[in-house]
C-alpha cells in the first residue's frame, strides 16, 4: 500500500514537474508571443507615422500645387488680359496708320491726277554753258597757238642774222686768209651758208617734234 502511494507521489510529482515545465515554456511561448506582439505593434505604428506622414506629405504637396495652380491661372489671366489690351491698343494705332496712309494716297493721287502732261526740252551739247565756254578758250588758244610759232620764228631768224653777222666780223681775217690761199667766195660762202643751215635743220627737227605732239594731245582732248 505504502508502496502503491509512493508511485502515485512519484508521478504525481512527475506530472506536477511536467506541468510546470509546460507551464515555464508556455510563459517563454507567451513571453515571446507578447515581446513580437510589441515589436510588430512597434513596427505598425513606425508605419503608421511613415503612411501618416507620406499623407500628410502628399496634403501638403496637393495644398501647394493647388495653390501655384491657382497663381499661374491668375497669372495666366493677366497675361491673357494684357495681350488683349495690347493687341487692341496696336489694332488701334494700326487702323489710325492705315486711315492716314490711305488719306495720302488718296491726296497723292489727286495731285497725280491734276498734273498736265509734261514738256520735253531737248539740249545738245552745245547748249550747255560750260562745254560752249571751253570751246570758245581752246579756239582762242588754237588762235594764240597759231600765231606764237611765226613769233618764234621770227625771233630765231633774227637770232641767225646775229649771230651769222657776229661770225663773219669775228671771220674776217680768216676769211681774208683763204681768199688770199685763192678760195673763191662761192666756197668761203658755203662754209657760212652750210654752217647756219645745219644749225636751223637741227633746230627745226627738234621743233618738229616736240611742237608736233602738243597739238595732237590738244586736239585729243577737244574730243
């Protein structure tokens, strides 16, 4: 009998250790249970203050797009309202323009309209002052031009008699010298004759061609 509630305490008190050992891992269960309740009820409400502000973010975003929607309609409205105001102020000065515009048309072709029609003068080149003055000069010049050579001509023939009179007084004794050698005075002759001859070729040559050009260019530019 003794023996028989020995057992019974035994595996009353193997029951009673298994109970509290159940007992210990439910608390550890429970204590897990609660310590991750915690930590999503933490994680929760971490999102619930991330979702709280993306709202209140997103309010504040609506809240200011709302209102730069609003001054660019209004800014929109007073650009519009101006474009509108200057269009009609330049439609205005357009129209003033044109209305004036078509008044000096108008005028202008009422002062064509009243014109006659108009006289042709035909002038030649001698009409004209100017040409008529510079031919009269160069025919002036063409007179005084023709009568200068027969002054130099002139001069330079007196300048032969001198000198060719001057040369024979000076000749004298050489002259007297050939004659009494027999010379001839056809031959003593020649030798002054030939002698004034060549000095007015030469002279003559050379007035030859350089008088002869001038006239030419003259005449050129009488054209």
């Amino acid at each position: 009998m003794q023996e028989s509630l020995d057992a019974e305490k035994q595996r009353g008190q193997v029951q009673l250790y298994s109970a509290l050992e159940e007992l210990e891992q439910g608390e550890l269960q429970l204590n897990a249970a609660k310590s991750e309740l915690e930590a999503q009820k933490a994680e929760g409400l971490t999102q619930l203050e991330a979702a709280e502000e993306e709202i209140n973010s997103a309010q504040q975003a609506y809240e200011d797009g709302k209102t730069e929607l609003e001054e660019q309609k209004t800014s929109g409205r007073q650009k519009l309202d101006d474009a509108q105001a200057e269009y009609d102020e330049n439609r205005t000065e357009a129209e003033e323009k044109f209305a004036d515009a078509k008044a000096e048309l108008d005028q202008a072709q009422e002062e064509v309209d009243g014109l006659t029609s108009p006289e042709w003068y035909v002038f030649t080149r001698d009409d004209n002052p100017g040409y008529s003055t510079f031919s009269q000069n160069a025919d002036r010049l063409d007179a005084v031009a023709s009568v200068f050579p027969l002054f130099f001509l002139l001069v330079a023939v007196l300048v032969c008699v001198t000198t060719m009179t001057r040369l024979i007084e000076e000749k004298r004794t050489e002259i007297a010298t050939m004659k009494a050698l027999g010379y001839g005075n056809a031959a003593i002759v020649m030798k002054f004759v030939i002698y004034s001859l060549t000095a007015g070729i030469i002279g003559s040559v050379i007035g030859i061609a350089i008088g002869g050009v001038n006239p030419a260019v003259y005449n050129i530019q009488r054209l």
